[in-house]
C-alpha cells in the first residue's frame, strides 16, 4: 500500500505505450509500465544484459523497500549517450490507481 510512482512519470520506451506485455525465457508474461522514476522501490542484483525486453538495456530486478515483494526491473543502458540513461517498468499487477 506504499506510493511508488506518478501517472506524470510515465514513459513511453516501445510502441504499445507506457504499458505493455513482455515475455520471459519461462513463456511468463509480465504487463509492465515504464516510468522514469520511482520511489520506495530497491535495485537487487547486478544488471544482466541477457533476455532483455529493451535493446540497448540490461536488467536487474527490484522489490518494494517496505514490503520485499518483487515489484518489476530497473533498465540501464549499456551505451553511452543512450536516452533515457535507465528507467523502471514495473509490473501492472503491482500497481494500483487511486
């Protein structure tokens, strides 16, 4: 129930939108919003350039700093000059409007 992003926040990074649905190497599929920032939300783990759904980004997974659950990725670039440098998608289950 903590607060972890704005609407205003919302990142355009493909062309479904700031909302869209990724599969992982399992055939899970994730509905992820993409924002350029977040709060309450940590990094876990080293990036991982591997299966990553945006080209250019490697991943690394996050959770909710209040409550440990596993919220969605944080992407950073692994170029340089790259825009935006890193941003967030989160997964939709996860988030809910007030």
């Amino acid at each position: 129930q903590t607060s972890v992003a704005k609407r205003s926040n919302m990142l355009v990074m493909s062309s479904d939108g700031p909302l869209g649905a990724y599969a992982n190497p399992h055939g899970y599929v994730h509905e992820v919003m993409t924002l350029t920032e977040t709060t309450g939300i940590a990094v876990v783990g080293r990036p991982v350039k591997e299966y990553s759904w945006f080209p250019g980004y490697a991943w690394s997974l996050t959770e909710c700093t209040e409550c440990g659950s596993h919220m969605g990725w944080h992407f950073a670039a692994t170029k340089a000059k790259m825009k935006p440098e890193s941003f967030w998608g989160l997964r939709s289950s996860q988030v809910v409007d007030d």
